[in-house]
C-alpha cells in the first residue's frame, strides 16, 4: 500500500468517466482493527489520496454508522437515503 500504490487491483476510490467526479465504495474496517494505529494511518493515507486527485465531486452511500462517520470525516453530508432490500442507506456528498 506504501510502497507501490500503482500495484493496488482493488481501490476504494472510482473515478467518474470525465475524471472529475470520484465515488468511494466498499469501505470498512474490520471490528477489532476500530482505532488502531493501522486504521488511522489507512484512513489517513485515503484522505491524502483523495486530495491528490482533487475531484470536482466525491460521493459515497453508507450502511452502517461507521460509514456515515468515515464520510462526514472526508468532508461529505448526507443528501438523501436510498432503499435497497428494505433497508434505508444514506447518500452522502461532498461539496
């Protein structure tokens, strides 16, 4: 993850077609890695990459309060909810 970013196959961030947009998926942290040096550092080094590529527009839709906490931490707000299965999930949005 340090040493050779590039090499990552599965990345959280997937940028919009125009390059601009960003929406981050498929985020969690394992229950007993919670507040770990690990997991800061993890959710340090995201934040960076995210900045790095400077979106117009960053977007991300949570299930659990975890999400909604790591999306408020990278600057997002909850826009809206979406249903699936029943289930009620919070869009957020940044910006």
């Amino acid at each position: 993850f340090q040493n050779s970013p590039e090499q990552l196959k599965n990345r959280m961030v997937v940028p919009h077609a125009d390059g601009t947009k960003l929406y981050l998926f498929n985020f969690s942290v394992a229950a007993h890695l919670k507040k770990t040096a690990l997991t800061k550092s993890l959710m340090t080094m995201l934040a960076a990459d995210l900045a790095k590529q400077k979106p117009q527009g960053l977007a991300c839709i949570t299930v659990s309060p975890d999400g909604v906490r790591i999306a408020q931490r990278l600057g997002m707000t909850c826009r809206g909810s979406l249903t699936i299965d029943n289930a009620s999930e919070g869009v957020f949005v940044a910006g």
